[in-house]
C-alpha cells in the first residue's frame, strides 16, 4: 500500500522565509529617489561644507582656512542684519498660513464664482517671479499705478516709495512674495478639505456653527497635517524662494532694508568673489531653515502620535 502524507504532516514553509513582490516594487520606487537626494542635495552640501572651509579671494588658489569665513561671518553686521530681517519676514507666517486657509474654505463651499476665484488665485504662482518683480516694480513706482490710485480716491498721505523707504521696501517685498506664492496654498488646503466629510460639515451647521466657528473648531483641527506641510513649505519659502524678487524688486536695498540671507550669499559669491565666505552662509541658512523645519515636523508627529 501506498502511503501518503497528509496535509498536516507535511513541512510548512517558514512566514519569514517569503518574499512579497510588492516589498520589491517599493525598493524600485523608493531607491530612484534616494539616489536623485544623494545626487543632488546631499553631495552638493557635503561640498559646500568643505568650500567653507577655504579661503578664496578672487580667482586666486584657494587656501584651507578651518573656520576662519564663519569666525568673519559672526562679525559681520550684514550677515546679522540679513538675518534680522529674515525674522521680520517670519513675522507675517500666520498671514501666509490663515490666508490660503480662509479661502480655500470660501472656494470649498462653493460661493458664487467659486470657479473663477479658484483659477485667479493660482494664477500668480503660475507666473516666473522675476516677471513678478518687473512688474510690480512698476506698479510699486512712486509714480506708478498704486500711488495714482491712491491720490485719486483721495487718500493722497498713504501714497509713499514703497520700495524706497526704509520701513516700507521690506513690507512690500513680503506682500509681493505672499501674492505670488499663497496661490498654492489655496489649492493644498483644497487637497485636504477633499477629504473632509460632508456629513461633518452639515452636522456641524446643524448645530448652529458659524463660518469662523467652522473653520477654528472643525476644518483646523482636521487639516493639522496640511497647516503643518504648507508651514514648513512658507518657512522654506521665505529664505530660499525670494532671491528673484529682490533681485527684480530692490537688489537688498534701500541700504540693506531688504538683504536677506540668500540674496547675501549671492553677492558674497558672484558680486565680491568670496566663494568661502558664501558658502560658510549658506551653511548658516541652511542649519537655520533646517532646524525651523524641523521643530515644526516635530510638532507635527508629536501632534499625530498624541491621538493615536
């Protein structure tokens, strides 16, 4: 007689042993991105770093120097000043934050010409920022358009140089940047307004909650994720995104009103050929934009973890 084994006696494979085809899919798409992160942003850091760490003056041969452009850095006011005004800057993040937020709400709950507002805001981001700058550098003129329309309808003391006063040029830089960018942040809260239930919408308008209501108490707390994302995006934004509209708008001046960090390591770069010194700036911007970005992810996942 032929015996057989049955089903329980024979040898089951290990579950470890098993290799599932979609774990090697996602090796194939996740590795093309490493190696573009390796290749161009780790490698061009790590040689920035060392850059730092030469001193080279004009197009003689560079010398090692250790830390001798960031002891030069430290005392210089320019670099202090670049960077104080990068906090002016930072000071206006809740307006970039709120702004896109409120509207993309408006669009979300489809006003009147809910189509339109939604494509004109976009609008502007869709433009290159140095036409952004020629632009506005004519509308901002002491007698461009804004000033004309301003002693037209008779408030003739709030036209001013905007971009030549030493209070105002960093203001109207910010608001050109903010007109420019926040197109974007109105479609990435609409992403994630998408995935907001209508059901807790109308439940919550059910019980009598407002507009503001709606937007502090429900729409805030579900897109934590998304505020979080569009705020590290402005962060970064806001010290490596504007280096075309200085350039087009106010070149860092009245005086140094509007030099911001970026905008420095390009003339201490290109403009006065200290490539060591740019670059022991730049490490200083990049440690500064890193650590901001970093505390907001933090907060984020700190955030998350709490109402898991």
């Amino acid at each position: 007689m032929i015996e057989t084994s049955s089903p329980v006696d024979r040898p089951r494979s290990r579950p470890g042993k098993r290799r599932e085809p979609g774990g090697l899919l996602g090796i194939a798409l996740v590795v093309p991105a490493i190696v573009l992160v390796v290749v161009f942003k780790l490698i061009p850091l790590v040689r920035a770093f060392i850059l730092s760490l030469y001193e080279t003056q004009g197009f003689a041969d560079p010398t090692f120097a250790w830390f001798r452009n960031y002891q030069g850095m430290l005392k210089d006011p320019t670099f202090w000043g670049s960077f104080r005004n990068a906090a002016l800057v930072f000071l206006t993040l809740p307006v970039w934050i709120m702004l896109p937020l409120l509207l993309a709400l408006l669009i979300f709950q489809r006003v009147p010409g809910w189509k339109l507002f939604r494509a004109a805001y976009f609008l502007p981001y869709m433009i290159a920022p140095v036409v952004v700058g020629i632009m506005f550098r004519q509308i901002l003129a002491p007698d461009g358009p804004l000033n004309a329309m301003l002693i037209g309808i008779g408030l003739a003391p709030f036209a001013t140089e905007w971009l030549n006063g030493s209070s105002s040029a960093l203001f109207s830089l910010t608001a050109v940047a903010l007109w420019a960018f926040f197109g974007l942040g109105v479609l990435t809260y609409l992403s994630g307004l998408s995935t907001v239930s209508d059901e807790v919408i109308e439940a919550a308008r059910l019980d009598g909650a407002g507009f503001w209501t709606l937007l502090v108490y429900i729409i805030a707390p579900l897109l934590k994720s998304v505020i979080g994302y569009w705020t590290v995006l402005c962060t970064s934004s806001m010290l490596i995104w504007m280096f075309p509209l200085i350039y087009a708008l106010t070149r860092g001046g009245p005086g140094k009103a509007t030099m911001l960090p970026e905008y420095l390591v390009f003339l201490t770069t290109f403009e006065f050929l200290d490539r060591g010194r740019g670059a022991a700036i730049g490490m200083a911007l990049f440690v500064f934009a890193a650590a901001i970005s970093a505390f907001v992810v933090r907060r984020m996942y700190a955030e998350g973890k709490g109402r898991t």
